[in-house]
C-alpha cells in the first residue's frame, strides 16, 4: 500500500532496532547446549528486512541463500564478507552476520537473518566394514546405525549365509527408517504446538521414548521460536502502524473544527460587509476579498476532511494486513502438518516391511560359518575437542555428533579367547536387532 510522506517519515523515526531472526532456544539453559558449527557444512542462511512503507517483509534474495563453512572456520555471506562460524550457533552465526552487514552498509534499519543447518558435517566410518569412508549425519545416529549405513562388518576369513546377507541390510534400513520417523515425529509435535499456540512442543509416546527426543525436540523448538518472532515482529509493526494512523486522524479531526469556526467566523464577517455594501458604507471590493477568503477555508476544510477519511481508510487496510499475515501462516502450518503426516505414515510402512523381512531372512541359518571362530568387532570412538581428537568411550547405542571418525576393528587373538568377552559378545547381538514383527 502507499503511505503519505508524513507517515513514511513517523514510521521511520519509530523503526525497531535491527534484529537477527534465527532459530533459537526459548530458554538458557537450552541456548548454552545449542550446537555448535563447524566446518564443511552446509547452511541455509536467509536475509530480510521489513520495509514500514509498504508493510511488507523483503527477503534479500541476493544475500541469501545456501552456504559451506570453510576449513578455516569462515563462511563468505554477501554483503557481510567472511564472517567466522566456527565454533557459534546459529543464532550467534546469524545476530554476526546482521552486524557484519550493518557495518558494511552503515545503516541502522530493521535487517533480520536466519541460519539453519542444511548438512551436517559427515561421520566417518574406518575399518572393518564393507563401505568405509563419510555417511551423511543425522540427529540422533548412533554407532550401529552408522555401521549399518557403511554397509554392515566386514569380517576376514569369514563367510556370511545369503539370509544373514538379508538381515543385516534389513537392519540397516530399519535404523535408518526409524531416525527419519523421530525426525518426522519432532517436526510434527512442532507443527501442532504452531496450530494451536502452545508455548511448548508435546511429543508423541513414540518419539518421547527415543533416545534422540531430546536433540530433535530442542531443533524444533528453536525453529518454532525463529517463525514465532517473525509473526511477532510483523505484528508489532502493524500495531505501530495502526497507531500512527489514529494519532494521524485525531490531529487531522482536531484541524476539521479549527478550520470549521474560522469559516463560520468569516461567513458573519462576509454578511456585515454585504449589509454595508448595499448601505453605500463601503467599498464592492471589500466584500470580494471577504469572498475569496471564504472559498479558500472552504477548499482547506475539503482537503483536511479528505486526509482524515484516507487516514481512517488506512486503519482499515492495515487490520485486513494483520488477518491476512495470521490467516497465511494457518494455511502453512495447516499445509506442512498435512504432508508431514502423509511421510509418518509411509515410514510406518516401510517400517513393518523390513522388519518382516529382517524376521524372514533369521528364521533359517544361526549367523556366522567362520573357520577361525567368532570374534565381535570392537568399535573405537574418536572425537574433536579443543582441536584435538581424543578417544570417547562407545557403545553400540551411543549417540554420534558431526565429525566423529568410528573405527572398526577385529579382536586380537587373546582378545577373542576372553570369556567375558564372549558373554559381552552374545549381549551385543541380541540388543542390535529389532524385535520381529508378529507374522
């Protein structure tokens, strides 16, 4: 919509501060657990600012867009040069950027930035597997999901049946499939809570119970409290708007009869002058002056009545604007809800199916043929600390973080003659596999 220029100039001298939109934690605590960056990885960064001429939110298309973290730790943003990464969250990341780009600029306008993690850095994968090398991250990947995803163990001198073949792949998809589930699952508690204006996110049974609840849910509260601040923001720049506008049409009234009692008066002035006119009292021309005088007040009275009804129009326009914003974001959240339920339902699917696979491919055969004996893997865990990799303690259920190298490696021959080793062994196989589905 157009603003006269007096209210182009209210709004700007009443501009909010600049302000970095991101996906943050709602509370401390969660902020000083937020994830870090790091480098080689992918970044969604979106800019914008909101334009109080035309209501609108601008997104800076130019600016924005997808991004990598570079090995030095920087990450090269329009506008806002090499900004370091490294080390900050996404909300630090983004609050870094808009300061980088004010700077550049030299402005002091509303500018808003988001950053989400596209792709995470990778895990590696070393040693006795059948694919070694990076896999994809996923929050909520632990060690023998990512094993899974490395194509399973790889054991010298030693010969897998065709249907443990089968039932090992059927594991690795059905770890796979149930991260993306508790991802799909968090995204949906998050939509819900959007919907129906909760502060807080209500998972269901399934994925309160998971392990990975906790990093999912606390990714989704961040993302629900970046599309909460937007919504607030446009709001309170609606309200400021509607408010200038009644201060506007208050003042403009308040000039309506001002300028009201000054034609009255010259009206009764005018009709003196005519009286006395036709008396022979004075001139012809004073009552022309007295005439134009009152055409003029009239004409100003017009336009001041005019300003006051645009004014009241705008009032109007602006409260359509506020509806439309919050009917727009139903229909998102409304949209998204939809298609995320649509997902959780075919993984529910694929689920059952390769768990009936994995039950079909154990019913025959007990394993392992090996002519040397059975010896379990022992997986190593190394991690980046302070710059360092440093060994982390690991199990088959630990949870893994982007960067992380797991090496897989065979028993020594002493190591294998251990029995409780063999114990731990036999505890390990039975907790790796899902239970089968009732045929």
């Amino acid at each position: 919509m157009r603003f006269e220029p007096l209210l182009c100039a209210l709004l700007l001298s009443t501009a909010l501060p600049a302000t970095a939109q991101t996906v943050a934690a709602p509370a401390a605590a969660t902020a000083t657990a937020a994830y870090r960056l790091g480098p080689r990885e992918k970044l969604t960064i979106r800019i914008g600012s909101w334009d109080s001429a035309t209501q609108t939110y601008v997104s800076w298309t130019d600016a924005g867009g997808e991004y990598t973290i570079g090995a030095d730790g920087y990450v090269s943003v329009p506008m806002a040069g090499s900004v370091m990464a490294s080390g900050l969250s996404a909300d630090e990341l983004a609050q870094s950027i808009v300061t980088r780009i004010q700077e550049s600029l030299g402005v002091t306008t509303s500018i808003n930035a988001s950053v989400e993690v596209a792709e995470y850095r990778p895990v590696y994968v070393i040693g006795e597997v059948q694919m070694p090398g990076a896999i994809p991250f996923a929050p909520g990947m632990n060690a023998i999901e990512a094993v899974g995803l490395a194509g399973g163990f790889r054991r010298p001198e030693t010969t897998f049946l065709q249907n443990e073949r089968s039932a090992l792949a059927s594991l690795g998809n059905y770890e796979v499939l149930r991260v993306q589930l508790y991802t799909r699952l968090a995204e949906k508690a998050r939509l819900e809570a959007e919907l129906a204006s909760r502060p807080d996110l209500i998972p269901d049974k399934e994925l309160a119970n998971s392990p990975a609840a906790e990093d999912l849910l606390r990714r989704e509260r961040e993302v629900k409290a970046a599309r909460d601040s937007e919504i607030k923001s446009q709001m309170v720049q609606l309200s400021s708007l509607e408010k200038l506008l009644n201060e506007e049409i208050d003042r403009l009234g308040k000039q309506v009869e001002l300028r009201q009692s000054q034609i009255e008066l010259a009206k009764e002035e005018l009709s003196k002058t005519t009286d006395m006119v036709e008396k022979g009292l004075t001139v012809a021309s004073r009552r022309s002056d007295l005439q134009t005088r009152v055409a003029d007040e009239e004409v100003r009275m017009l336009e001041l009545e005019t300003a006051r009804l645009t004014a009241e129009q705008r009032v109007v326009e602006v409260k359509q604007d506020r509806s439309d914003i919050l009917n727009a974001r139903k229909r998102d959240i409304l949209d998204s809800l939809s298609v995320t339920q649509a997902e959780i339902s075919e993984i529910q699917i694929k689920l059952k199916t390769e768990a009936a696979l994995y039950a079909e491919a154990m019913q025959n055969g007990d394993g392992f043929v090996s002519t040397r004996g059975f010896g379990a893997p022992i997986l190593e865990l190394a991690r980046r600390k302070g710059g360092k990799l440093v060994s982390v303690p690991v199990e088959r259920d630990t949870t893994l973080e982007p960067g992380d190298v797991l090496e897989i490696r065979l028993p020594l021959p002493d190591e294998m003659s251990s029995p409780a080793l063999a114990v731990k062994i036999t505890s390990q196989q039975a907790e790796a596999l899902p239970q089968p589905a009732s045929r």
